[in-house]
C-alpha cells in the first residue's frame, strides 16, 4: 500500500508538473488558434493546446451525460462574449481543471497539513472549483461584453438617426458609424460583422436577426425588432431609429434608479462587517477601562 501511494505521488507531481511547464512555454501555433486564443479569457487561452488535444474524446462524453439546459447554457454564452471555440472545448476545460486541482488540492493539503480528512476536504473543493471555473470565466466575459453594447447603444442609436436624417440610408448610416468608431467598442464591431454578413449576401433583416442572436440583449433586440419591422412594412427608418434612441435614454435613466436604489441595501453588509465592529469597539474600550480601574 506504501508503494503504491509512493508511485501515485511521484506520478501525479511529475504529471501536473509537466502540464504547467507546458502552459506557460511558447509553442508555435497557426494563426487560427492564435484568433482563438486572443479572444479567450487568460487562462483559457493559456492552455488552449491542452483542451483541444482531448475535447475530441473528453467533449463528446460530457455532452452525453449533462442534462441539454446545461449545454445551451454554454452555447448561449460563447455567443454572448463572442468566442469562436465548440461546447466541447469548455466541457473539456471543465474536466481537466478539476483532475489538475483535485490533484493538487489533495496533495498539497496532505504535505502541508499531514490531515487526511482536510486533504480529502481540499480535493473535493479543488475539483469543486476547477469544474465552475471555465464556466464563471466565459460568463464573465459574457456579462463584460453585453454591459460595454449597452453603454454604446444609446450614442449608436442617435450617430445612426442623425446620419440618416443627412440623407444617408439605413446600410450607408452603420457604415459610417464603423467608420467612426472603429475597434474603439464591441458594438462597432458587431455593426462591422454585420455590413460583412450583407456584403456577403445576407439581406439587412437576415444580418440584423444574426447580429441578435450574438447579442442576445433585451434593449437592442428591442431596437433591431423595430428596425426589422420598419424594413418590412417600407416605413420611414429614421423616426423609428429616433423613437428607440428616446426609449433607450429612458430605460438607461431607469436602470440608474434602480440601481441607486439598492446601493443602501448593498452597504450593509460592508458596514457589518467593518464598520460596526470598530464603532463598538471604540465605545466598549473606554468602557472596559473604566471598569478596570474601578475595581482596583
């Protein structure tokens, strides 16, 4: 039994040791995975090799056994933050993050601490975290993205209704907009994705529903419904586009109020925790000394 712990030890250390060495040492890659590994999160992107050499195997077998919500989950998440890569490169993620920090976290614990019981404890919380890492990243990434389209939605919406009323049409006011902003916010860049998807081919109501789809924001879905809709029935885009700029200043301004709303609500527990501890103990020294003194 020695033995064999002795051998899985020696194996495990020189596995996760190799595996990090691999991590941070410069490989050559083709520009393809390095698109892919740009638009990752740090961490993702770092081990980018390592997942895809076993998504082919690992990816597949985890679609099979978790439930379809938690796949489209994912899948709507990738769209969200706009990563190119398969579910199966974050299920995969999953699977090896976990065996790396159970690994570690069993072991660490059990040279550290010399507890059995605690480094059982660490195992289980190291695969606990490994496996809701990959998925809190892209979630982050996601959240990050849909707030920076939100900001820039508003100026977008009233650049486009004032292009339009120069005389400029609807495809001609969005190309200017790209034009202007640039790479400067994700927003030009999704209106930039989708002049390619017309110029492609793809008619201005079928790039407008694509660009939806990424999105997958209440506020602009809102304004590309209306856009759509204007589109199909000929009427006059430019006061459609000057009505949703009206309406998004006012949803803007009410998510302001809400969230100064709850700013209270968030405060107490910050000052629970660090505030009213230091009141009372500012009151209960003078207090205790007084009494000290008191008694002798």
């Amino acid at each position: 039994m020695e033995d064999f712990l002795y051998y899985l030890v020696t194996f495990s250390l020189v596995f996760v040791g190799y595996i990090f060495v691999q991590i941070f040492m410069d490989r050559p890659d083709t520009s393809e995975s390095k698109q892919l590994q740009a638009n990752l999160p740090p961490l993702l992107g770092r081990t980018y090799w390592l997942l895809a050499m076993f998504s082919s195997s690992v990816g597949p077998a985890m679609r099979r056994l978790l439930p379809l919500s938690s796949i489209l989950d994912i899948e709507k998440q990738l769209k969200m933050g706009n990563l190119h890569v398969e579910v199966n490169y974050i299920l995969t993620a999953q699977v090896v993050y976990s065996l790396l920090l159970m690994v570690l976290g069993f072991f660490g614990a059990a040279f550290l601490l010399a507890s059995p019981g605690l480094a059982a404890f660490a195992a289980l919380l190291g695969a606990l975290l490994g496996w809701i890492m990959p998925t809190m990243l892209i979630s982050s990434l996601a959240s990050t993205r849909q707030k920076q389209i939100l900001k820039a939605l508003p100026f977008a919406i009233d650049l486009l209704a004032s292009a339009m009323r120069s005389g400029l049409d609807f495809t001609a006011a969005v190309n200017y907009y790209v034009t202007q902003e640039g790479h400067r916010n994700v927003l030009a860049q999704e209106f930039g994705l989708m002049m390619r998807d017309m110029q492609l081919g793809k008619t201005r109501i079928e790039a407008l529903e694509s660009m939806i789809d990424r999105i997958q924001s209440d506020d602009f879905t809102s304004f590309a419904s209306a856009v759509i809709h204007g589109t199909e029935i000929g009427a006059a885009i430019s006061q459609t586009i000057k009505v949703q700029g009206e309406e998004m200043r006012r949803r803007r301004f009410a998510r302001a109020e809400e969230q100064a709303g709850k700013a209270p609500g968030k405060m107490l527990f910050p000052m629970a925790i660090f505030i009213m501890p230091a009141f009372f103990l500012m009151l209960a020294v003078p207090l205790y000394t007084q009494f000290v003194s008191s008694r002798f």
